[in-house]
C-alpha cells in the first residue's frame, strides 16, 4: 500500500452538564452520540501501534494514543482515497450527506444491501474506507446474561474493516466527518456468539477496497466473512460493557464463560 499521511486531528469533549440548547452544532452531535448510541453493542481496539505504523507505513501529524475498547461516537482511525491515500480520524456513527438533521448516526451497513440503501449506496460508490483494528468484541446471550468475547487474528496482527465515510454539512457551514464498519453473515467461530460480524478485508483487497476504478461486482465481492481458521476469540470480562474502561484489563481472559 502506498505511503499514508494528514492524520487529523481529533476534536475535544464536551461538557455534558451545560444545555443542549447553549451548544453549537458540532458539540450538539457529541452529545446526541454519547446518549442515543449508549446501549448499541459495537466496540473494537487498536492498541498495537508500532504495527499499525509498519503495516500501513503511516505518518502521524498528531499523536494517536493505544485504545482498548472503541465504542459508538468515539473518533476512530480511517485510511481514505481522496487524491491518494490519507490517514483520518473519524466520528464512529456515519450521518447521510442529505441529512436535514444532525443524529447519532449509523455504525453498522449491511453488506447485503449496503449499495441500495440511501444512507450507504453514495458513500459505497464514492468514499469507501479502510479502519484500522487488532480485534473486536461480540456478545453471547446466554440465560439471563450476555458474555462478551474478544476476537482477534491467530497471528495478532493489525487489520482493517471495510468502512464508509461521509462528510455532512449543516445549513451554517458546520462539517461532521463521519464513519460506518460494514458487517456480514458470520463465519463458523463467530457463529455461536452472534448473528453478523464486522467486515475483515484480507490484505490483498485492501488496496481493491481503496480503489476509485474498483467495478461494482468485485467491491460486493470482498463483503464476505472472513475464514474462520485464522481468527479466534476468548471470553473476557464484563469490564468491556463500559466505554469507560479503556485499558488492558479488558482484554484478560476469564475462565468458566
């Protein structure tokens, strides 16, 4: 893959005791995402930084700090084709260009329909991106709990998601870059945990996946589950449910799940 540079930076918090109503549009957003994506179950990691910087040979204009458990809302790194290939952060949580109203916006696109619906099918022929990961969660509903696993490669290694990203405008000229992770039916492991799986592109579509010239019937045709003798997955700790908890111990394994 070619060089990557222009990292973004990624914007500051927000209060959330000061009123919806004395923000200005941007923090409105932050805010919306922090209450509306709450409950939603999609998290991954990106902590093996020194990989991710010898795979994609990344120049960083910011710095980019280990994350244990990337949840909804959160900025997440993205590797876009935009006159070359670039290294962005994103929102997590993808808002249509047409939208007329900020929301929390869409994490997830199904590859089966991911280019008719009209939240995706601009952003599938035109902004197609690459996000960065070292593993991912799913959860288990068991009796009366649900048991989060982790799922990582076999060799550990740093690997990307299919993703979409959109640029959204407000009415005021106000902008919000925003990303969604494409899932698919899953493979044979993931398959007694959960009934769909992120998009894990091998490393010889990711280049394809990027590509502006790339037809149609071969973009759909990278959509599928990734083979599942080169992955695995251990149960952990509930510690995972909370965004909050952003550090190794998430990843621990526990016995008896």
């Amino acid at each position: 893959m070619n060089r990557i540079s222009g990292l973004r930076p990624t914007p500051r918090g927000v209060d959330l005791l000061i009123p919806l109503k004395s923000r200005n549009l941007i923090e409105r957003y932050y805010l919306i995402c922090a209450i509306g994506v709450r409950r939603m179950c999609g998290r991954f990691s990106l902590f093996n930084l020194p990989e991710l910087i010898n795979e994609y040979q990344l120049d960083f204009s910011d710095e980019i700090k280990p994350h244990y458990n990337i949840a909804p809302s959160q900025a997440i790194l993205a590797i876009i084709n935009d006159g070359g290939y670039h290294a962005r952060q994103l929102r997590w949580g993808l808002i249509p260009f047409w939208s007329k109203a900020i929301f929390a916006g869409l994490i997830n696109a199904r590859a089966e329909t991911v280019d008719q619906k009209p939240s995706f099918r601009q952003s599938f022929a035109k902004r197609r991106c690459l996000i960065p990961a070292d593993g991912f969660y799913e959860w288990k509903k068991e009796e009366n709990r649900k048991q989060p696993y982790r799922i990582t490669l076999k060799d550990r290694q740093v690997f990307a998601f299919a993703g979409l990203w959109e640029t959204w405008t407000s009415p005021n000229g106000d902008t919000i870059n925003s990303a969604a992770i494409i899932t698919t039916a899953p493979n044979a492991a993931i398959r007694p945990i959960h009934n769909r799986m992120p998009v894990v592109l091998p490393k010889t579509a990711e280049s394809v996946w990027l590509d502006d010239d790339a037809d149609h019937p071969t973009l759909k045709s990278l959509l599928k589950p990734y083979r599942s003798e080169q992955m695995e997955l251990y149960p952990i700790s509930n510690r995972v449910n909370s965004a909050r908890n952003d550090s190794p111990s998430v990843l621990e394994p526990v016995s008896g799940a």
